[in-house]
C-alpha cells in the first residue's frame, strides 16, 4: 500500500519530489470514490502480534475498507457514532495479502493475515479472523482495493512519472483531518465480513460469499471424471462405508472410507476436528481424544502427540501412544481437506510404559451441501479415507468382514457418527450462514462518515503538476498496524467485549450431451480469428527439454491427453449449474521443459534458447507459455507452451485475457488437476476442483509480441508448498494431467472451453535441465 499525491517541493529537471504515486485528489478529476458502484467492505477482525515485551496481544478491531481506504477502529462506528479511528491508512500498488494459516492466540485457534510491502518485508503487520473462511473474504477485499489503485495509476500517471523503490516511514497522525470530504459519496453497498469478536467465546461464523465468485457456495462436484471404484460394503450409524475395489485387486492394501451428513457448516466442523479440547474431543471422539499440540510448523502443517487407555478397548493390554503430523487446505469452493500421517519428533520420544503405534495414513474431507429447502440449516459432506496395511488386516477380510467392527480403523471411520450427534445434541454449535448485506445509505454514513485520512511524508519522482493542483498524502496501512499496541486501556476494553458476549444436473441423456458439445465447439470457433490466413507450421520443431511419450506407460515425458476427463462450464451453467466434458482444448501443446535452477526463473520465452524465441515459435499467431515455479532444493520449473494455429479474434474472452489487465486475469485464469495414477494420499491431497491460481498463488503476466508467459509462484502459499512438497516425494510413481482454461460468466461467454491440456508421465526429478 502507498499514499496518494502529497504537495512535493520543486528538484532539479523541472521535477518534483512528492508522495507514492497513487491517485489524484477529486480536483484532478478522477475521484474513484464517487463512483457509484463503489463497494465497502466492514466488520470485526483481531490485531495481532508480539510487543516489546515479548508477549502476544490480541486486540479486538472494526476494519473498514472502501475505496484504497482503510480504516481500523476500537468500537463498531455504527453503534458509536462518536468512534475515532486509530490506525488508519491507504492500500497501493506494493501492497502484498498473504494468508499465513492457522495460529493459537490466548488458547483460541484464530486464522492470521500478513500484510506487508512487496518492497520491503520488515514493513508489515498481522490481522487474525475466527475462521478461515472470513480471512479468504479479507484477503478479497484487500485485492479489490489493490486492484483498483493499479489500475487509476495506469489510467492517470504521467508518461515519464519514475517510482520510487525506497522504504517509507511509519509515521502517522492521530489527529482528525478537516474539510475531508464525504466518503459515504457513491457507495452502492456496504458488504459485512463476519459477525464480531464475540465469536472467539462462541463459534467461528459464516461470513459472505465473496463478490469475486458467481458460484462461492454453489455445491460442486469434481471438475473431472472420477475414476475411482468405490463400493459400500457396510452401513452403521447412519454412516456409508466403502472400500476402494481398484485398490484392493491390485493388492495396493486397503483403501476405506465412510461418508455421513452433518448439518453445520464446514468451518465448525473444522474447527472441531482441528480442536485439541479434550472436553470437547471426549465427545465424539472414541479413540484420539487425548491430543496435545507438539510443535507448529506453520499455519496449515503441525504434529500431535496422543494416547488412549486400554480399559476401554478389551484386545489391548497396554497403554498406546501415537505421533502424527496434520496438514490442512481450505478449497475456493469452501471445502476443506485434513491430511494425518504418523511421524517421529525429537521432543516426543517413546515413553516408559507406552507402546508407540503407527495410526493409519487418513484425510478428512469437508463439503459443503444446499442446506434443507424451507430450513435454512447449512449441510455438509463429512468424509474420512483410511488406509488399511494389508499386515495383519486379511483376517477380517477372509471371514466376509465379521471382525470389522473390532478394529481400529472401523473405530476411526465411525468418529463421523460422533461428529453429527454433537451438533444434533447441541444446536447452538451450528453455525447459520449469512448472506451478503445491503444496507441503507443512513446505515453506511454511520460506518463510513468517521474514516478520515492522515498527511504523511515519503518520496517518489513524477512530472511537475500544475500549481493549481491540490495533492494529499496518506499513512500506509501495513505501517499503520506494524506499530506496537502500547494502550493499556485497549486491552481491558477488548476483554470486556470479548466477555460481553440445486445440486448439479447429472446428463445421462446422449443426445443432450452431444448438443452442448456442440455448443461448446460453436464457442471455441469464436476465440480465434478463422477468416485471417493459416500459417504453415511445423509443431515438430518446437523443441523442449522433456520428450514426448508415445505410450501411457512410457515414463519421464508429457502427452495431451485431450478435454474428455474435464467437466467444464456448460451455456446453461447460470441456470442449472450444469457441467459438460470438456472436449478438445483450444490450443495446441507442442513443447514441455523441465528444468532447476538456484534461484527462481522467470521470463523464460524472452530467454534466447526457449522455443519462443525459435524460427517455428516466432511465426506462430499466438504461444500461450505456463511456468509453474516449483520451491524445492533446487528450484525447478515445469514449463508448458501451447500454441494458435490462428490468430487471436479481436473482443474475444481470450483477446480480454492476453491483452486484459492483471486484475482481469487474476479472477479468470483456472487450472484443474488430475492425478490419473499415484499414491492415494497424493490424489487426495492434490484433490481434483478447478482453483483459481490467480487467487490462490502469485502470478506474473509477461506479454510481448505473439506470446503470453503466466509465471505460477507456487511458493507464495503456504498451502500449496506442502503438497508440492508431498508431490515430489512420489513423482516417479505417479501420472498427472492439468487442464488450463479461462473462467466463463454470463450468458455472452458459456459454455466454457479449455486452452489446453497435459499429461506429465512419472517424472524424473534428476532429468531436469540445469540453467
């Protein structure tokens, strides 16, 4: 984040040193402010950190972001009119969101946010929401202010404006600034996040869907053909129970899983399966009750060290302990996956009267369901997958499963039971999901009318403007928060107001299919421009450092599998949420590299050895270059290049994304993974939803000449390094396609279709190219 236009003093050259270049005041004309569709974004968020002291505090604050604004306030402004604000700042182009996970504050698990300068990382401050789902919603609100700076500062800064890279101070004014003008002007909604701090004594809440989504909590099935075979061998408690039977006749062990309907929302449900509470552990869970946390890696990853007495289990005549490490993802579609695999920790060693065992590999799968026509109460899918050594569990299976239900896996699977009786017994648990809210202009001019902006000083170089001009500067917010909570009366005051407190279609009908693929060919056929002249290439010369395989079970090469094992989009996807088989993907797939590096590589088709920059790439209309940036020791990269046979038509959906803006691309550019053949923990981990890398992971667009390259820092989330790092560890073994492809909305740009595909074949990490 950075200041707007502040007054500047006149510099040798006809310049003038000023504030961060951000927008002009209203004078300029060019106020985004009194736009009418400008949007708010308000409610309860915690300050989080460490003091001098070396002592955590939690400090309950009212967030308010219109505009590039930010305000931070004590008391919710629409209940105080006489509230003031205490931190207040501006958002701009360096300004970086980063979602760190998951961390205990005061004995509560709370979900933190980094915001910091792309600049300089010593800038940056922590705020901390009660569920994962409100920090997404945070994270978004954030970016849409960004998004909105950048693209004023391309619309309004000068053609010879220089920025400057220097670090700004961390000064900032307490004092209320007069003759502000009125930032209720042009707000056509107030959009509230959460539901206030009185949920860390009660239960995480629902917050609302995400403006950026059309389909947030549509419920969604996978975004490909499930391969699996899985067969329900046993009911119990209301519980389904199978048994993966691909798995089993190819004497891989055995897969099991059981599935029940729980009526709460998936983020309660998280909760409490992450809750290390043994009072609230006893009540639903028989056998990993007794938890206690050893050592946090980091937001999504920490171990667990438990034990259980065998006066409640008649087979075991010692007392067992356990050691397992927990890793867990929340999905764009507001699911969640939780990852359990025993371990060994230093500071957990075997104890005297123990016997360690190892807890079979397992995942929890949270989904959410349409809640009850007429009843309002949210729905979700509980899932637990369990892997069953085949040691000593062919027993059971030689006698028709009879002694199922005196094992230890069958007790894990049955936990789901336990979950769904809590909430039942208890309806307070349950958390209602809220909508988005609109509220009266009276409602928001009681929020917004005291979010005024402070004059601070930095330094950037631009033209000389004209004297006439007026210009502002303001506090950066991650320099707002950054400073240390030092009110004592703060702390008393957030204890006292804590203390206060339709499912998708299935199409079985061939001649419906048939006609949306028809649909889906017409949509393809308007990206490109068929009336321009083909170009006669020859797609063998496109050379990368990975081969091309000519059988499925050749190793260490990519194929193009083709659309058909996709679900995309179809034309009436508004009205029934339906999805279709992909089928054959836009552009061509000619060259995959595979290569590592030091240092993370960027920019690789302006490099003169890529395939771009080649005789063939450089007479191609267009070259589509994917660089997935994986962090490892070394860093590697895996580089796709799909190309047009034609040239791109002008105000096509694909014209919008080359030549669109980052922001634009950010909210479309879409990946869905498959893993076709591979451990079963890393198809489950790497899970098989469309994700939006654009909101998921960094990305950087490079367009020049007749290509675009999308640079994929899979780094920048924490989530996605640890299941590239599971990933790496089985990559000989396992076979992964990809699907890319722009996000459609409205009726102008269904049905979907992809760009592209590719199948990487069992991959070996050592055949990467060093650069």
């Amino acid at each position: 984040m950075e200041s707007t236009f502040g007054r500047g003093r006149k510099r040798g050259g006809g310049q003038v040193e000023i504030d961060h270049n951000l927008e002009r005041d209203a004078s300029m004309g060019s106020d985004k402010e009194s736009d009418p569709g400008v949007r708010a974004y308000v409610g309860w968020v915690y300050h989080v950190g460490t003091n001098s002291l070396s002592y955590q505090y939690c400090h309950a604050r009212y967030l308010v972001i219109k505009g590039k604004y930010v305000t931070m306030f004590k008391r919710d402004p629409g209940n105080s009119p006489q509230a003031v604000p205490i931190r207040r700042g501006v958002v701009g182009p360096h300004l970086m969101v980063e979602e760190v996970g998951r961390q205990i504050y005061h004995g509560r698990a709370l979900y933190v946010l980094k915001i910091y300068s792309r600049l300089d990382h010593s800038r940056q401050g922590e705020l901390a929401c009660t569920s994962a789902e409100e920090a997404e919603k945070w994270v978004s609100a954030f970016k849409h202010a960004k998004e909105e700076v950048i693209y004023e500062l391309r619309i309004y800064k000068e053609p010879k404006a220089q920025f400057s890279n220097k670090p700004t101070c961390s000064r900032f004014n307490m004092n209320r600034r007069r003759g502000h003008r009125s930032y209720t002007k042009g707000i056509s909604k107030l959009i509230t996040i959460g539901r206030g701090p009185e949920s860390l004594l009660r239960r995480p809440s629902m917050v609302t869907q995400e403006p950026d989504s059309d389909s947030y909590y549509h419920y969604q099935r996978e975004d490909i053909v499930e391969k699996e075979d899985w067969r329900c061998f046993h009911t119990v408690n209301g519980l389904r129970i199978f048994e993966d039977v691909t798995a089993s006749k190819a004497e891989k062990g055995t897969i099991m899983k059981a599935v029940g309907v729980v009526e709460s929302s998936p983020d309660t449900i998280f909760d409490m399966i992450m809750s290390l509470d043994k009072s609230l552990r006893y009540q639903w869970d028989v056998l990993t009750a007794d938890l206690e946390l050893v050592e946090a890696i980091d937001g999504h990853t920490d171990i667990v060290y438990g034990s259980f007495d065998p006066k409640y289990f008649k087979r075991f005549y010692s007392k067992r302990d356990f050691l397992f490490s927990r890793s867990w993802r929340r999905d764009q579609d507001g699911s969640y996956s939780i990852r359990q695999i025993s371990t060994t920790h230093k500071k957990q060693p075997t104890r005297s009267g123990f016997q360690r065992i190892d807890l079979s590999p397992s995942i929890w799968e949270i989904t959410p369901l349409p809640s009850k026509p007429g009843v309002g109460t949210p729905c979700s899918l509980v899932s637990q997958i369990v892997e069953v050594n085949s040691t000593g569990w062919g027993r059971w299976k030689k006698s028709h499963y009879s002694k199922f239900h005196k094992t230890i896996p069958y007790i894990l699977l049955c936990r789901i039971a336990g979950i769904r009786e809590v909430f039942a017994a208890n309806p307070q648990l349950v958390s209602l999901g809220s909508h988005t809210k609109t509220q009266s202009f009276k409602d928001v001019k009681k929020v917004l009318e005291q979010t005024e902006l402070i004059p601070r000083e930095t330094t950037v170089l631009v033209e000389s403007p004209p004297e006439s001009q007026v210009l502002e500067c303001h506090e950066e917010f991650y320099d707002a928060i950054m400073a240390e909570e030092q009110d004592e009366e703060d702390e008393s005051d957030d204890q006292e107001l804590l203390l206060k407190h339709h499912p998708k279609m299935v199409c079985s009908n061939h001649v419906l299919c048939i006609v949306f693929e028809c649909h889906a060919a017409s949509r393809i056929g308007k990206e490109l421009d068929w009336n321009m002249p083909g170009v006669e290439m020859d797609f063998n010369l496109f050379n990368g450092s990975l081969r091309q395989t000519v059988h499925d079970k050749d190793s260490n090469g990519w194929s193009d599998p083709g659309g058909k094992g996709f679900m995309v989009r179809s034309r009436t996807y508004d009205q029934d949420s339906l999805k279709i088989s992909g089928g054959e993907p836009l552009l061509k797939l000619v060259a995959v590299d595979w290569f590592k590096s030091e240092q993370k590589i960027g920019h690789l088709a302006k490099q003169p050895d890529c395939c771009v920059q080649s005789e063939a790439g450089r007479k191609a209309p267009f070259i589509l270059v994917i660089n997935l940036q994986v962090p490892a020791k070394p860093n590697y990269n895996l580089v796709f290049y799909f190309v047009a046979e034609k040239p791109i038509r002008p105000g096509s959906l694909l014209d919008r994304f080359a030549n669109g803006d980052d922001a634009f691309r950010n909210s479309r550019f879409k990946l869905i993974p498959s893993i076709v053949e591979g451990y079963w923990m890393v198809k489950r981990a790497v899970g098989t939803k469309a994700c939006l890398l654009g909101r998921a992971v960094t990305c950087h667009y490079l367009r020049e000449d007749n290509f675009l390259e999308i640079d994929v820092d899979i780094g920048s989330s924490s989530v996605a390094r640890g299941v590239v790092g599971l990933v790496l560890g089985y990559l000989t073994n396992v076979v992964v396609d990809l699907a890319i492809l722009i996000e459609a909305k409205g009726e102008q740009e269904l049905p979907e279709y992809l760009l592209g595909t590719v199948r990487i074949n069992r991959i070996e990490v050592d055949s990467a190219v060093r650069q």
